[in-house]
C-alpha cells in the first residue's frame, strides 16, 4: 500500500489515504488506452471523438444510475478516481469496449440494421469473461448474490442488461452517425445520447425484470432468459456478418478506434483477468471461470483473422479501377442499410 496525503481548500493536509497499487495500476493503465483512442479518434474528426466520449459519459451515467436506483451492487472503496459512487475508470474501460465492438462490426461489413446486435455479442463476450473475476478481486460487489448465484457470483440479470445496453447506444449512436453525414452540425447531438440510451436500457430490462421472478426466482437467477435473448442476437448478429446482405467492409474515415486497437484492447482486458485470476489463486479454486476465459480469449484470433481479412479484401477491391460502363451503376449502391 502507499499513503497519500489529500489536502483541503487552504492546502492543509486534512487526511491520509493509502492507495492499493492495483487500483492505481488500472486507472493509468486504462487511462492511457483511453487517452490514446481520444487523440486518435480526433485525429479522424470531430465525430469520432464525441461518439467516444458520449460512451464514457454513458458508462458512468450506468454505473451510478444503477447504484442509485436499483442498489444491486456498490464499487470498492480503493478506487481513487470517482464520480460519486462510479469509478470514471470503469466509463472508459466500456467505452473502450463498445468503440471497440463498434469499429470490428464495421471492419466485417455488417448492415446499420445489424450491426448493433453483432456489436452486442461482441461486448458481452468480453464481460462473460472477466466479470466473475473482478469480483473476486475485490473490485465491486453484488448485493445479496452468493458466490456460487448466477454465473459464479454474478446475476444474469447483469449479462442481460449488457446486451441492452451495447444494443442501445450502437444504435442510437449509428442512427446519428448517418444523419449527420447530411447535416454535420447533428454530431453534435452525441454528447446527449447517453439519456435516451439509459432510457432505452430501463424499458429494455422490464421484460426481464417481470419473466425473472416467475421463471427463476432464485439470487441471480434468470440465466436461461439471458441464454435464450443471447441466442437470438447470436442468430440476428451471425446473419449480419455471414449472411448474403453484407457491404463492403468500411469505418476507417468515421472509426472512434483503430483497427489494431480496438482488437489490442480486447487482449489487453483478457490477458489482465486471466493473468488475475491466476495470481490471486481462483484458477485452481474454480477452474471453470479460467477455462471459460481462456476459450474466450481463444476466439479473439479467429475473429481477428475474419476482420482483417475482409478489411484487406475490401482495400485491394478498393484500389482496382472501376471500368467506365460500371462506374454508374456502383455509385448507385447504397453505404448503409
């Protein structure tokens, strides 16, 4: 542990603080992601930016709008950067995640009509993964959930709002992005998705929150309502990314991440959990949760070989000169669908 000294308005020292190494190191960890994707994203334009700061800003509306309103879990006291009850960390670290999912569905070629669902999938597979791991880490607590409730620990009810809330803003968000190609000053309409997004969370959940008393009533329980809808967007995001109704793979000009690291970001989270989960002894407690992650974990390269492969096929088809007699009929093609 490390003492800080925290100071009031007249620069007195008013109260010690020890600061837990491990918070410190992923608050600068993600800090820097976070900071990096900003520049880079401003880099591409104005858009970018404000879509990837709308999301932190969402994050954190998430975390202390649950913890308010429906109390179901409360952040460790260590975390030294916070907005009342919700450590800013945590927005970025989902905003990351959801840029992320969102730059990746526009590498494959998905449909706006698609593409939130795939970028649902892709998001809750990360939080499958390490979610049951970060608390036992210590780093938040569920109330009235058991170790062994839910998923390890954590109550379905959280995996399913997370598809809602990917699903949301995606497409809140994509809608935008298409308006304001025709009318740039709409951008600045990001910055307020957040509040229609949270209200489209809460109406999201109340199916949910009715079916999951009567079905499963137990401490967490709900998971087979929770594999059921992530069933259906596995089919609605598998049709979106095999199916025949695909457009040319796109997103560079309008990414809120690069390519390389919305995938680096996705190792970086997995390989610091699976790494955790090891140092801190549950690997061998509960073997499931390290097999689960690695299996996760596992499906990033063939998910990144898809990515770049339809993002080189898409460039080479790209620098390839249209012939004159099909050059009209290609500007005909709609971008978005």
């Amino acid at each position: 542990m490390v003492t800080a000294a925290f100071y009031d308005r007249s620069g007195v020292a008013s109260y010690h603080r020890t600061v837990n190494p491990l918070y410190l190191l992923i608050e600068a960890t993600a800090s820097i992601f976070f900071i990096g994707a900003a520049l880079a994203a401003l880099r591409r334009g104005r858009l970018p930016f404000l879509e990837l700061i709308s999301a932190a800003a969402f994050g954190i509306l998430l975390e202390e709008g649950d913890q308010l309103v429906f109390e179901t879990y409360h952040y460790s006291s260590d975390w030294i950067l916070a907005i009342d009850r919700a450590p800013v960390v945590i927005g970025l670290t989902w905003a990351l995640i959801i840029a992320g999912a969102m730059r990746l569905t526009d590498a494959l070629g998905v449909r706006r009509r698609y593409a939130p669902f795939v970028d649902a999938v892709l998001a809750i597979s990360l939080d499958l993964a390490f979610v049951a791991i970060a608390i036992r880490m210590g780093l938040w607590t569920w109330r009235g959930i058991g170790s062994t409730d839910g998923w390890f620990g954590v109550p379905a009810g959280n995996f399913y709002s997370w598809l809602i809330v990917t699903l949301a803003f995606s497409s809140l968000t994509r809608w935008l992005r298409d308006a304001a190609v025709r009318r740039r000053a709409l951008e600045w309409l990001q910055l307020a998705v957040p509040v229609p997004a949270f209200g489209l969370l809460l109406t999201g959940i109340l199916p949910f929150a009715i079916l999951h008393p009567l079905v499963d009533p137990r401490p967490g329980g709900g998971m087979v309502l929770f594999l059921i809808v992530l069933a259906a967007f596995l089919a609605v995001g598998a049709w979106g990314v095999w199916g025949p109704d695909r457009q040319p793979p796109d997103g560079d000009r309008l990414a809120i991440l690069d390519l390389g690291l919305a995938l680096g970001t996705r190792v970086a989270i997995h390989g610091f959990f699976i790494t955790a989960l090891v140092l801190i002894g549950a690997a061998l407690q509960v073997p499931v949760l390290l097999v689960a992650a690695l299996i996760l974990l596992a499906a990033e390269w063939p998910l990144g070989r898809l990515v770049h492969a339809r993002h080189r096929a898409a460039h080479t088809t790209a620098s390839q000169p249209i012939p004159q007699g099909g050059r009209a009929a290609a500007e005909t093609i709609p971008e978005h669908g």
